[in-house]
C-alpha cells in the first residue's frame, strides 16, 4: 500500500487493566498518512482515505521496520513524502520503503 504521510507523534505512558489492575508500559510511534480509496467497487471510487501506523518504538523493531534507528528528525522529513507499507500475516507494520521519485 503506497501511503503519503501527513504526520507523526509519539505516546508513551502506563495503561491499567480496569479488570484485572494489571499495568502495561507503552511507547509507541503513530505516523498518520493518506492512502487512495481501494475497493471492490469498480464503479466509484475516488480520493483518500486517512490510515494510522502504529510503530513499537524500539530500537530493534525499528531497525527491521526502517532498516535503520529513525532520529525524530528522519520522522519528520517523512512528511509530504510517499512510502510503501508491508504488513505480516496479522496486519501489523512490517517494512516501511520510500517510494522512489522518477522510476
């Protein structure tokens, strides 16, 4: 899926299981972006859609999604710009490629 992103921020916190007062320690990476309209419809389809990536921020994971650890500066220069998104088997990010202007 090609995606143009629009923006980026990072969350991070502890969540409570309301159920169980287990914690959980989050920190994660959204970038937000712009995909065209797909569907099975052949007979109207037409603009954008807006889409969410949801990034485990960590070192590791980063690496195999990126190639490289992303400074905040690297997240940022994304914006504007287009990328191809692959995702595993249970539809979570798994490699994020610029596309490459002029081929």
């Amino acid at each position: 899926m090609v995606l143009t992103i629009i923006g980026g921020e990072k969350k991070s916190g502890t969540f409570t299981n309301s159920a169980s007062g287990q914690t959980f320690d989050y920190n994660n990476i959204y970038l937000y972006g712009l995909r065209p309209v797909s569907s099975n419809s052949d007979d109207f389809n037409f603009g954008q859609v807006p889409e969410s990536l949801k990034l485990k921020n960590d070192k590791d994971f980063l690496t195999s999604v990126f190639g490289f650890v992303p400074s905040q500066d690297d997240l940022r220069s994304m914006e504007g710009n287009e990328y191809i998104v692959h995702y595993d088997k249970n539809s979570r990010v798994e490699q994020i490629l610029a596309v490459q202007k002029g081929k």
